[in-house]
C-alpha cells in the first residue's frame, strides 16, 4: 500500500480484517469497516468486495458515528426490528 485514497479498490488494501455489524441482512447488504495500519478506517460495501472502499479518519468516523447516536440519520435508514 504505497498511498491510500477514498475510492480506491478495497482489494488493493488486502489483508486487512473486515468486519460488519450483527444487525447485517443475510443477503450481503452490509457495510463493512476496518482498520489500517494506519489508523484511517475503510468502509466498503459487502457486495462488492473488491470494489470501493472510502478511507476516513477516526475523527471523521466518530463524528458520523455521534450523529448515529443522536439520531440525525434515522429518516436514511429503514426500520430493523
């Protein structure tokens, strides 16, 4: 990995560890994460593996992550139950 950018080829960061939530459909329609080496986290789509993956800073993340918990995204998403 010479230089990491947002929206380069998931499988050119290779052995890295992804992982997705437990709330996760069994039909692949997921959003995995996982950290690099450097810190910086990948996020990729489960059902292209090798395509995309975004690379945020963990400020970046845990500024997503707050507004999650604040709810400021609930109108995105559908309703798990």
């Amino acid at each position: 990995m010479d230089q990491l950018y947002s929206g380069m080829p998931a499988a050119l960061l290779g052995g890295i560890g992804w992982r997705k939530s437990d709330f996760s459909n069994p039909s692949g329609n997921c959003v995995e994460l996982a950290e690099l080496p450097g810190g910086e986290i990948a996020v990729r789509n489960s059902r292209d593996p090798e395509g995309p993956a975004l690379i945020y800073t963990r400020l970046e993340l845990s500024a997503f992550v707050q507004g999650v918990k604040n709810g400021q995204f609930d109108d995105l998403a559908a309703q798990i139950d």
